[in-house]
C-alpha cells in the first residue's frame, strides 16, 4: 500500500485492529475516529508510527482527519518517517 500524501495527518484513540484482521472491521463499531490520547495521539498516528498504511487509508475513507497534529506537534508524516 502507498504511503499517504504529505499533508496527511491525523487523530487517534480509536482501537487499529491487530495483525491479520481487515481494516473493514471496524465499520460496524461505534468508533470516535476524532478521540484523543493524553498527548493528542489518534488512530491515525498510531497506525503511521507502525506504518500500517492499510489502517491509514481505510481510516481516510471513515473521514478521519489525516491533518491533525499531537500535542507535540507531530502528524501522521512525521511518524511515518521516523520508521
């Protein structure tokens, strides 16, 4: 899968499914694709830290915002690119 495009970022604490399970899974769940961790963490910098690009796009496809930063100002690219 390809990398998202540089101006991606996004949100978190919304659970990234475990190894093996398909990223449509969480379609029927009741998921804030906009909650946050503490430190502004979301799904989407979890699953760019892990480079789980597959969880990325499908994530985009729920809408999830790819532009949001972390309390440190981190996004999805910055993690991305530190793997």
């Amino acid at each position: 899968m390809s990398r998202p495009p540089a101006q991606a970022s996004a949100p978190r604490a919304a659970p990234v499914p475990a190894h093996g399970r398909h990223p449509r899974s969480l379609q029927g769940w009741n998921v804030d694709l906009g909650a946050t961790t503490n430190d502004g963490w979301n799904a989407v910098h979890r699953a760019a830290e892990h480079g789980h690009f597959d969880i990325l796009h499908a994530l985009q496809g729920w809408n999830a915002d790819l532009t949001a930063t972390s309390n440190n100002g981190h996004n999805a690219v910055h993690l991305a690119a530190q793997e």
